[in-house]
C-alpha cells in the first residue's frame, strides 16, 4: 500500500465511502458521533465527509502508509495450538 495504489483501485472505494457518507447524513444516523467528533477535534466530520473523502487521492494513501511503515512497530503474534 506504501508504493503502489492507482486511482483505478481507489475510485470504487471512494464512490462507496461516499456514497456511505451520504446516506448516513440523509438519514441522520450519525448524528450523535459526528457531535462529538466535531466537538473534541473542531472539525466538522459529519457535513464534509462526502467532500474530503473525494479529495483523497492514491498519493494521499501512499504517503499517509509510508509514514506508518516508517514507525517500525512490528507486532508478532504466535499462536500455539492447546495441548489436550
């Protein structure tokens, strides 16, 4: 995701994210979380979602990835089966 996302890939993903977006504000199901997200960062979450989720572009994405790979947090997991 760091190097290699084209707008061809993220267009279906925006259109549906949008389209989430929209219907939500349309039937007010979000209201409550919107209130307080916009209350605790000063942002309005809610009323630009559909506007700044089709500002984001592959670069956007690939940039923002570079930056969490660049943290180095590597988490391992090691699953055992149980003994019986």
């Amino acid at each position: 995701l760091a190097t290699n996302i084209t707008e061809a890939e993220l267009a279906p993903v925006r259109e549906f994210m949008v389209k989430e977006a929209t219907e939500q504000l349309d039937e007010n199901s979000d209201w409550a979380d919107a209130i307080v997200a916009t209350s605790i960062n000063n942002v309005p979450t809610f009323l630009a979602a559909p506007e700044t989720i089709s500002a984001i572009t592959a670069e956007d994405l690939m940039n923002f990835w570079k930056s969490v790979l660049d943290q180095k947090n590597i988490h391992r997991v090691l699953l055992e089966p149980t003994n019986k």
